[in-house]
C-alpha cells in the first residue's frame, strides 16, 4: 500500500470516527431522555396517590369518581405531638390549612405555634393544639379535623382575640367553645 492511500484511509477514518460516535451518543442520549420521562410519569403518580388524588372507579362516571381522603392518617395520631409526627411537614395537610387560612394567617399560625399539647383523636374529630411561647393565654391555635366529614376548622387566637375557620358548614361546639374561653 503507497502512502497516498494509506493517508486516505486514516483521513476517512478520522472524519467518520466522531459521527459515528455522535450517532452513537444521540441515541443513548434519546434512550436516556425517554427512560427519564417514564421514572418521572411513575413519580408522578406516585406523588398523587400519596398526596390522597388518586380516584376510585376510574372506569365509572366522573361523576361518580370518590376522591381518597389524604387525611385519614391523623387518625393514628392520638396522644403524640405536632412536632414529633412533623404535622406540618405533610404536604396534603399544609396544603388544606394554607387554603383554610390564606397565606398570611398560615404563615402566622406556622411561625407562631409553639407549645403543643398532645394531638387528641375521639369520635372521628381530629384535634391539635397549641400556643405561644411565653404568651399561652392570649394567643393559642386549635386545628379540627373530622374525618367523617372531611372538613378543616381552625380557631386563632391572636392578642385574646379569636377568630373561627370552616373549610364548609358551622364549626363543631367543642371550637365554638374553645372561642368562648369555655
């Protein structure tokens, strides 16, 4: 073989080395791209039965869809605290309680809650309390949750003032009570 060609050959070698290469690293990188999309898919769904979306009878009429409460876990809560169960760190609760108060009472009640009591679960009422550091008898929180029902009330008191939130419908007697200093 002359020389001529031999520099042809390792000429043609070095310009087709990096396309093939380049074809080759496109398609790991496609294979790459649609396996991440399909972890993130399953995430996602992971992400909602967890967070309690996820539909029963999907075949049936939307209409006739019932939504799984994503609350029902505060029932095995009985006689534990806020903190040690990191309450406020279950997005499907905060999420309801940040709708229930709006942005600047939750950020409020968040910021300011800080001695518990112990979280109380009796006949379907979720309840969880707590108040102010050194300012218990003026500012307190209380959080209901029927589990029956599926309906948030909270009670703030702020400054010996309280004010009363109802996801829907009247507040049970015991927070009524709890706004009357009873």
């Amino acid at each position: 073989m002359n020389n001529k060609n031999l520099v042809s050959i390792l000429a043609a070698f070095l310009i087709l080395s990096p396309i093939c290469a380049c074809s080759e690293k496109d398609g790991l990188l496609k294979t790459n791209k649609n396996l991440i999309e399909k972890e993130n898919q399953v995430f996602i769904k992971e992400i909602e039965k967890l967070e309690g979306r996820e539909l029963l009878n999907q075949e049936s009429n939307p209409s006739e869809n019932i939504v799984v409460d994503s609350l029902q876990f505060l029932k095995d809560l009985n006689e534990k605290y806020p903190y040690d169960v990191k309450l406020f760190e279950n997005s499907a609760f905060t999420e309801r309680l940040k709708n229930l108060l709006g942005p600047e009472r939750f950020t409020f009640l968040i910021e300011t809650w800080a001695v518990e009591m112990p979280i109380e679960y009796d006949n379907e009422l979720f309840i969880a309390q707590a108040c102010q550091k050194n300012n218990c008898d003026t500012t307190n929180f209380i959080i209901l949750y029927d589990t029956s029902k599926m309906i948030m009330h909270v009670g703030i008191r702020e400054n010996d003032e309280a004010k009363i939130y109802s996801e829907e419908g009247d507040a049970p007697q015991l927070l009524k009570d709890w706004a009357n200093n009873n």
